[in-house]
C-alpha cells in the first residue's frame, strides 16, 4: 500500500508538470485563456445512468468482486488492489477534456460483446470445469463492452486503459503465481550466492531456494531460505503496474512506451537480487534478526528508490539519446512567426 501511495504521488506531479509545459507551450499560439471543462457538465441524469449500470454490474459479479476484495485484505502480496481502481480514475481524470468534448453515440457492438460476456461468464460459473479467474475477469470484460455500447469507439479509445489496468487487480490462480515465484527464488538465491562468495572466508551454496553459509569453518544454522515473499512477484507486479502508469503519463513515441513497459521486468528482477542480497549480507556479517521482520519488510520498501531510479535513467537515457522531430518543427515554427 505505501509502495503504491508514494508511486500516486509522483505520477501525480509529473502529471502535472506535463500539463503546465503542455500550457505554456500553447500559449504562445493562443490568445486569452482556454475554457475547461468539469465533470458537473455530465447532468445529473448521466451519473444517474453510470450508478445504476454500475450497481447492476456489480449486484451480477457480486460473488467474484467480494473474493478479490477479500484476498486484498488476508494477502499481503495483493494489497495493492485497493488502489488500482483510483489508478483508473486518475487516468480518466487526464483525459477529462478530451472525453467531455466527444459527441458520442451507441455501438450496438458492445451489446453483442455484452451478452458473450455473461454467457461465457455463465458457462464458467456453473460448468465443473469452469475457470475460476476467467470469472473474476468478466466484470472488466462487462465493463468494456457496455461503455462501447453507451459510448462508441470514440468514448473507447480514451477509456481503454482504466478499464484494462483493473487487470492489475485481480489476483493471479494460486498454481501460476506459485509457479512464477519458484524460479524467481532460485535465481535470487543463486545470484546473491555468488556475491556472497566474495567475502573473505565465507562459502555460500545455493541449493534451489535454500543458501547454505560457511563463515569461517562454522556452518551458519538455520540456511538462508528465500522465501516466497522474498520472491519478489509482489514488487514485480507492482512495478509493472506502475510502469504502465508511467508510459501513460510521459508523451513519448510508441517504442519508447513500449521499451519503458518492457524495462520493468529486468528492473525488478535485479532490484530483488540486490534485496537478496543484502539481507544475506545482514544475515552473516550482522544479526540474523536484522534480516526478518520489519527490518525485512524495510529493506523491501528501499527497493522502491532504486527501482525508479534505474527506471528514470532508461527515460532520460532515450529522452537524451533520440530527440522527438515534432518539437524541433515546432520549435523552427516559433522562431519564424518571431521573425516575421
């Protein structure tokens, strides 16, 4: 949870300091100040409409919202739910102007989507082999399909990814987070073995998820394990939330998007190998009981820094690297109104 409030926060001003170069920039075409729009233009009858749709919704899927409501609340690996829905109000907030300037109409396609929604979600629901996670998918899926269907393709195309980035939320089958964790731990412990090894009288082993120590021709009890939260799924998942958060937020090419979006992987890989580590480091060199508990659980959250850190360095890197040719039209554009 503080994890994805400090992440709110600096999207937020980097939102905002986009906004205003956005403005100033414009001004200098513009003369006098631009109208803005609020939510209060919607009229009470439209948010009538969104609250009656959406109590539908939800009274439907009311069985798999309250289960992914409550693995938020017993799974720490999952807390972060709580915020992803206001991740997706923030993002039709930046689009606010845009989405209350639309003339929108209906696309009956999105009633056709609609109906196979709650027929597949039927079918899964009821059929002994249904799939529990596709279940808990459909109320995104319903969602979609029933603002195409009230708004169009136009209304769509600005609200595709609040809707899509609920995704984030739901939590993973049990036997594939399981599955993804237990080579995440095996790398971690082989990485952080074979930093150990650099100290001067110490022999590290990793044996699958366990790291054996020999410090000093002592055999250190109970070894070293990774454990599943150590695994780092759940700064991985945090991260690639977040990275999709900011790809929205910076005006950058598509590839560029894509190569930000793609970086959140490795980066927090690496950053959970450094977190391994480190606690192997405090483990044999300091106290054991520095390495668990809410020391563990601070080390963890210093993550955070580096992460963006090597996540801001990629941005800059491409930002420095490759200069976007619309600015420099723009910029040639400026100097000759200036000179005329």
């Amino acid at each position: 949870m503080d994890f994805y409030l400090l992440a709110l926060n600096i999207v937020d001003k980097v939102a905002r300091i986009t906004a205003e170069e956005t403005h100033f920039a414009g001004s200098s075409f513009c003369h006098g100040p631009l109208q803005k729009h609020t939510w209060r233009e919607l009229g009470l009858h439209t948010y009538i409409r969104i609250f009656v749709i959406g109590g539908l919704i939800c009274y439907l899927f009311r069985r798999e919202i309250g289960e992914v409501i409550e693995t938020w609340f017993v799974d720490s690996s999952w807390s972060h739910g709580f915020l992803i829905p206001l991740f997706s109000v923030y993002f039709i907030n930046q689009k606010k102007e845009q989405i209350l300037r639309l003339s929108t109409r209906p696309n009956y396609l999105g009633l056709l989507m609609l109906v196979l929604v709650i027929a597949f979600y039927a079918l899964n629901r009821f059929s002994p082999s249904g799939y529990e996670y596709f279940c808990r998918i459909c109320p995104i899926a319903a969602a979609g399909a029933v603002v195409l269907l009230l708004g169009g393709g136009s209304l769509v195309r600005y609200t595709w990814l609040p809707i899509g980035f609920l995704v984030f939320a739901v939590p993973l089958p049990d036997r594939y987070y399981k599955a993804m964790t237990i080579p995440m731990r095996q790398w971690a412990a082989a990485a952080a073995s074979g930093l150990l090894n650099l100290i001067p009288e110490l022999e590290a082993t990793a044996n699958g998820v366990v790291i054996d120590v020999l410090y000093r021709g002592k055999v250190l009890e109970p070894g070293l394990d990774v454990a599943e939260a150590c695994a780092g799924m759940r700064l991985l998942m945090a991260f690639v939330a977040l990275g999709v958060v900011m790809a929205y937020v910076y005006e950058r090419p598509l590839w560029q998007q894509i190569i930000l979006l793609a970086s959140t992987v490795p980066i927090a890989i690496f950053c959970n190998i450094v977190r391994v580590t480190a606690t192997g480091f405090i483990y044999v060199l300091i106290h054991p009981k520095y390495a668990q508990g809410i020391y563990h659980d601070m080390l963890g959250l210093a993550m955070l820094p580096l992460a963006f850190g090597l996540y801001g360095f990629i941005a800059w890197f491409m930002s420095s690297l490759f200069v976007h040719e619309s600015g420099a039209v723009s910029e040639n554009i400026v100097i000759r109104r200036r000179n005329a």
